[in-house]
C-alpha cells in the first residue's frame, strides 16, 4: 500500500472521527438540558427567568451548582435534634398569630439552622446554601427564599399592610414543605421502615402526616 493511499486512509478516519464527536455533542445537548429540568423543576425555570429567557445561561448555572454540591452527603438528625427543631417551628406557627414578622424571622433562622445541622453550607453563607438546597431540594426550596426575603425586607411605616401580612403567611407556609424534607428522615433509612416505624421509632417518612398549616380561620395580627 503506498504512502499516498495510508494517508489519505488517515485523513477520513479523522474526518470520520471528528462528525461523530459533533453528533454525539450535539445529541448530549438536549440531553442534558433535559435532565437539568426534570432535576431542578421549578427552580429551572426560575432560573430560566433570572437569565431573561437565555436557557443555556440558566444551565451553565444550574449544571455549576450541581458541580459544587451534588456530592454532599446529607447529614441524619438524631431523635432530639429532630424534636428540638420540630418544637421550634411549632411555636413560631403559633407566634404567627400574634406577631408574623417575628414569626417568619424565626423561621428563616430556624431553616438556615436545621440545613447547616443537615450538611449544608453554614447559614452565614446564605447564598451558597441556598444553591446547595436547590440541588438537593429543588421542589421546596423557593419557600426559604420567600421567607428570608421577607424577613429582610424593608418595611416602610409602623405595621405591614394587609397584603404583606398574606404574603408572610404564604412563605410560612411555603417554607414548611422544605422544613418536613430537612427535619424528616433520609431516604437511603427507608429499608429500616419494613417494620413500619423509623429508626428513631417514628413512622417512616411516606407514612407521617404532612403538617399543612393554614390561617384561614385566625388572621393575625399586624406587628
């Protein structure tokens, strides 16, 4: 075989090589797109939003969260941290009434706790647990976005007018779906549920009452 011949034999192979990794980038694309939405949710699209509409930008930042924090290991409660926590929110639910500001205070404080006893980024570090909760959480974190904007918020006047009132006791309640996925046991523990109880003796998680939370009968008052 002559020289001419070899070399044009490695010419198409290289060509050849070269279309299949463009088709193959291009078919991986949508892809993960793909997998970045059905991962994240909500939070894709409010990420899609943020970036006004450009979904490349919004994956390159959901995919680089992903890289920073979908290796962390979700640290378990034991027993009395859960009761602690647990008893805490309950009774910022029923400071609401008299007090919301304060109530919803807490409860940003009480999350930004109960994430770092769980693993998290430190609460001091708000923004970097609140990327590292969206990888992990994506369906219920947008309820502790809503209650740390809240609590930070600035109130113009003495009191808060009926429609800020509605929109702490919306992120209360928000916040609670992410407060039950935090305070609730892994879901790597299931298979020690066989006998119906968790490992701390309580019912597993699927099998717990969610612990909804409405005003509709008590309105509170403004603070």
């Amino acid at each position: 075989m002559s020289t001419g011949v070899i070399i044009a034999l490695i010419v198409i192979v290289a060509a050849v090589l070269v279309v299949a990794a463009v088709l193959a980038l291009r078919a991986r694309g949508p892809q993960h797109g793909g997998s970045l939405k059905r991962r994240f949710g909500p939070e894709y699209d409010r990420a899609v939003a943020r970036h006004d509409g450009d979904t490349k930008a919004a994956e390159r930042e959901l995919a680089e969260r992903v890289e920073r924090h979908g290796s962390l290991h979700q640290r378990p409660l034991d027993p009395a941290e859960r009761e602690r926590f647990e008893a805490r929110w309950t009774a910022a639910q029923e400071r609401f009434v008299d007090s919301p500001r304060e109530a919803v205070g807490e409860a940003d404080r009480l999350l930004a706790e109960l994430a770092g006893a769980r693993g998290f980024p430190d609460g001091g570090q708000y923004e970097e647990q609140l990327a590292a909760l969206s990888v992990h959480h994506a369906h219920h974190v947008d309820g502790y976005r809503r209650v740390h904007r809240v609590t930070h918020a600035r109130v113009d006047g003495a009191q808060d007018s009926g429609a800020g009132t509605e929109e702490m006791r919306e992120s209360m309640v928000e916040a609670r779906a992410l407060f039950d996925d935090l305070v609730g046991p892994d879901r790597h523990d299931a298979g020690r549920h066989r006998a119906g109880t968790g490992g701390d003796g309580s019912a597993p998680a699927h099998t717990r009452p969610h612990h909804s939370w409405s005003l509709s009968k008590r309105q509170p008052k403004e603070s």
